[in-house]
C-alpha cells in the first residue's frame, strides 16, 4: 500500500515534520495485576469529563503541521464508543492537516470486541487495530487477571477481519509465571494460524511492587530462568520469521509493507504530539509530557492551565544519543552516515573504543554505513545503549 512508510526505497529517518498523534485514553475495566501504566477503572462521568478535556487540548494546540498517524493508547481505547472515536478524529483533522491515508492505531482488549463496535470504529476511520492478547492459554490469562479467554481472542480477531480490518496487529507475552517453551510457542503457532499482519512480543517485566508477585508466591508460580527467557525470544522470532513475519524492531514483526507507521516515528528520530494524561511530545528538539493524574488533567484543561507538566530543550547531544539509543532498536540499525550528516559526529571515532567489543562478541554487527544489534544482542540492547549515556 502506498501510505505505508516502508515501501521499497523509502528511508528509516521519518521526515521530522510530519507528525504522529498520541491520545491516552486512560480507562480499563479491570485493572491487571502486572500493569504499571497509567491507566484507571472506568467511570462514565470521568469518561465524559475525560474526553471533552482532551478535545479541547487538542483544539488548543498551537503550531499544529502536517499528521500521517494517530495513535489511540491506553489504558484501553476500546472501552471508548465508536461515536467517542470519532469525536476525536474529528477534532485531530480539524486542528492538524490530517492526511486522508493517515495510519489510525486503536488498541483494542479482546472482551470489548463486538461486530457492531468494530464496524463503529472502522466507519470513524480507525485503519489499525492493535489487539492486546498476551496468551491464547486460557490459564497464563487468569494468572494475570486478564478479562478474556483464548477463544474470546479468537473470536475477537475474526470479528475484526469480517468488519473489514486489513491491518490488525496482535500482542504477546513471553516469560509469564510457570510458562514453558512449549507452551510460549502453542500460543505463537495460534497467533500464526490467524494471520495478523503485524505482531508484538514482549517479556513480562514485573515491577518491584506488582500485584502479580504475591500471586505468584501464593500459587507457587515462577519465571523460567533467563536461558528460558531468550529460548522462548529467539524461537518466537523463528517461528514468525518461518511464517513470513520479518523482524524490524527488538519486539515487533510485521509482514511486508505493514510495520507501525505511528511507532517507527519513536524510533526513527520523528516528531510526535501526546494528548492526555502523561502523554509524552517530542518535536522540534523539544521534549514534554502531562501531568499523569487524570482529575489533576482535566481540571487543568478544563480551568484553562496547561497541562503540560515539564517541558525541556534538548541539547544537540542528548538529540544525538537519543537518536542511537532508538534507532539500535531497529534490525535495520543505525546509518553512521546519514548521522554524521545531520549532527556532524562520527559515531565510531567517538564510540568505537566501547562499541568494538560488542561487535567482537556479537552482540553488535557492524555493516558498512550500518550498525545494528544482532538478535542475540537484542536481549542485550540495554548494555550497549549504556555506552551512549
Ligand atoms: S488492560 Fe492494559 S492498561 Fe489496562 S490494566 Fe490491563 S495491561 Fe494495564
């Protein structure tokens, strides 16, 4: 498809111009017992006082440009109606110059699927679903407090495909309490047998105060060891890989022509503007985010304060490192020309006496104008990144 940002010779470096959209919508209707996002049980009045907030947040930004994609994260944005999507759309296209092709993102929750509402967002101009699955065992699902099953999932997708959604994206999590390989790729070999077109695996990071822990001490319930951990990575990967998925970041594959547009913007030195609670920006060598609590936001917007929270200049440095810290997620990796162009560095005169080593061992691969992890140094990509820090 044309709209897509990796068709045949386009290049990884976003233009820094065109823009990406984020809109958090802070609402679950349960809350997961390893989630530390910011996110919330759903109320209706606070839904209503919610999205009238962030309307007009969005109506009040000043200096709008030119948007390519739109990204509804959560929390769970399919708590939302389909009119409240399209409200939304509305107002972004209204304030910014929204392309008509624009890629539209809407995380979606398996529980909250139903013909009517998938045809309801699809009709308010969402493109791309990004499912949030996790498992296909229904029993690793109870084990994080998830509100749906496997076959609900499964039904979900179908739902979605029937609406008429060509582009949907399914997400896994590896490493889950008391998981074996064999069960880790039971739920890969579903998620191929459905056919995505883009898909997300993650390990399970469990946060120092998590929920999750206690249970797992009451049930008795571990995390394999970290050989495990990259066993159940490496042949995720394969097995996707075998299927026709190509790898282009750390945690996520697509098929051909169906990566993240909106995401590739966070690792490839782009531009985007946050609404809502905790909603980070970056543009134009500026960073900043929202205040978090979602009472605290809509009483700033709504009184008229900003609810902007911190915002910072970047120096030339820090745009530097960030740009390697990024783009190293990407398989693709990182162009030491196109850098040293845009910020006049030589990056291996500068780093090269700390970076040789990784490549000696494998864990980097260094590739003409290219550096990029190897998957083994995927699993290591937070140890090489220090070296930029
Ligand atoms: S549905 Fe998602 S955002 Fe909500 S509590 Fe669960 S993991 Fe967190």
């Amino acid at each position: 498809m044309a709209r897509r940002l990796d068709g045949a010779g386009a290049s990884l470096l976003a233009a820094p111009t065109v823009l990406g959209l984020y809109l958090h919508i802070p609402f679950c209707d349960a809350i997961c017992n390893y989630c530390n996002f910011n996110r919330g049980l759903f109320d209706a009045g606070l839904k209503r006082r919610y999205l009238d907030a962030l309307s007009l947040e969005i109506a009040s930004y000043e200096d709008a440009g030119r948007v390519d994609s739109v990204f509804f994260g959560g929390g769970t944005p399919s708590v939302l109606e389909p009119s409240d999507v399209s409200g939304l759309i509305a107002r972004c296209r209204s304030s910014f110059d929204v392309d008509p092709a624009a890629e539209i993102t809407l995380e979606m929750n398996p529980e909250t699927a139903s013909r009517e509402r998938l045809d309801g967002y699809r009709a308010a101009g969402v493109t791309r679903l990004s499912l949030g699955v996790q498992s296909f065992r229904d029993e690793e699902l109870r084990r994080l407090g998830r509100l749906h099953t496997a076959d609900r999932a499964i039904e979900a997708f179908g739902l979605a495909r029937a609406a008429g959604f060509d582009d949907i994206s399914i997400d896994l999590m590896a490493w889950l309490p008391a998981q074996t390989v064999p069960h880790w790729i039971e739920s890969v070999e579903t998620l191929v047998d459905l056919g995505p077109d883009h898909a997300s695996l993650y390990l399970l990071e469990l946060y120092p105060n998590a929920p999750l822990k206690e249970e797992m001490a009451r049930g008795g319930w571990s995390q394999a060891p970290d050989d495990t951990a990259a066993e159940m990575y490496h042949a995720g990967l394969d097995r996707l890989g075998a299927a026709g998925y190509r790898q282009y970041e750390i945690s996520n594959v697509a098929r051909p022509g169906r990566r993240s547009r909106h995401n590739l913007k966070y690792w490839s030195d782009g531009a985007w503007v946050g609404f809502g609670c905790g909603a980070h920006s970056t543009r134009d060598g500026r960073r900043w985010h929202n205040v978090s609590e979602t009472g605290r936001y809509i009483d700033r917007v709504s009184g008229g304060t900003s609810p902007v929270a911190s915002c910072r200049t970047l120096s030339a440095e820090e745009r530097l490192t960030d740009m390697l810290f990024l783009g190293l997620h990407l398989s693709e990796g990182i162009d030491l020309t196109a850098i040293e162009r845009r910020y006049d560095v030589n990056v291996w005169a500068r780093w090269g006496c700390e970076l040789a080593p990784f490549v000696e061992g494998g864990v980097l691969a260094r590739e003409g104008n290219r550096l990029r992890l190897t998957r083994d140094g995927m699993l290591l990509a937070n140890e090489v990144m220090r070296v930029f820090v």
